[in-house]
C-alpha cells in the first residue's frame, strides 16, 4: 500500500502472532531484510540475537526496531504474542547509527490500541489497510521521536532494491 504518510512510504506487513516457542536448537535461522521491522512484544518472553549480541525481553510493550540489513533471529517462550510491523520509510526517514537495533516500550493507550487491534482481527478478520497503517505510523512515531529526522529527497536506494529479490531466491532454496 503506497501512502503519503510523514514516516511511512510502504505498510508491507502488518501482523499479530503467536509463536509456539523456539530454543537455540531450534531458532529461526539468521537472516536480514531490505525494509525495517518493529515489533512489539505482547506477552511471554524472548531474546533477540544481532551481530551485536542479545538481550531479552518480557515486559508487555517492549519494542525491538531492525533497520534494513540488520542480521537478527531470536528465541522464545512458548505462547510468546507480538505485534510485526514490516515498512519502507518515506522523504522524512529517520537516521540511525549504521544498523543499530533500537529498543524502547510502548505504553498508555497506544499499546491498548494494538492489543484491541488483536481482537479487531479475530474479530473481523482482519484490520482495514488503514486502520493498519494509521497504527503502524503512531507506533513508528512514538519509537522514533527523539531522533533526528532527514529532509533529503527520498531517492530510491538502488542496492537495498537490487538486494530484495536476492535474498528471496537465497531464501527459497532449500
């Protein structure tokens, strides 16, 4: 979905998930994406993994942000819920130091309205696009309101584009 959103330029996934619970045996295999990913933890516990450690989590509403090419995987406990936000930022994007992992905690009646969000899914299967992206911004907004904001021209990033389908193919194969 394209938007004209302040921070936003593409809502790629909008998502609420319960995880059956991964051990280091069994974690998800490292990988990386050319977009950003935010999510929101609900409930359980987990420890995500970067090229520059771990540190774990398991209060309602901690938030773990991956910029682009950030490598990530993570363990969980079982009945671990939490709320995947997956978008291309827009001409105002936000500058951050190389691909470091920005943690915070969403609070208040934000994280009220995605934990109704889970219920409105449940309940209508499914959020309306935007419902979901005017969500996605607030949340976005929230994490990233102290850090500098770039006016530049939102220019493509040719490598980041070129790199999509790569990782897709290197995903694919088994």
């Amino acid at each position: 979905m394209q938007t004209t959103g302040r921070l936003i330029r593409d809502l790629l996934e909008f998502e609420i998930e319960e995880l059956p619970g991964w051990s280091v045996e069994t974690m998800p295999a490292w990988h990386l994406h050319p977009f950003w990913q935010m999510d929101v933890y609900l409930s359980g516990w987990t420890e995500v993994w970067t090229e520059r450690g771990r540190q774990a989590f398991e209060t309602t509403g901690d938030v773990v942000l991956f910029p682009p090419l950030t490598w990530h995987t993570y363990t969980c406990g079982s009945g671990h819920r939490r709320v995947t936000l997956k978008v291309t930022l827009g001409p105002r994007h936000v500058q951050t130091p190389g691909r470091e992992v920005l943690v915070s905690q969403l609070e208040g009646l934000l994280l009220e309205l995605l934990v109704n969000a889970e219920a409105w899914l449940a309940d209508r299967s499914g959020l309306r696009e935007l419902e979901a992206l005017a969500l996605a911004e607030m949340c976005l907004a929230r994490i990233l309101g102290g850090l500098p904001l770039s006016r530049a021209a939102a220019a493509p990033d040719a490598f980041v584009d070129r790199l999509a389908p790569l990782l897709e193919a290197i995903a694919e194969r088994p």
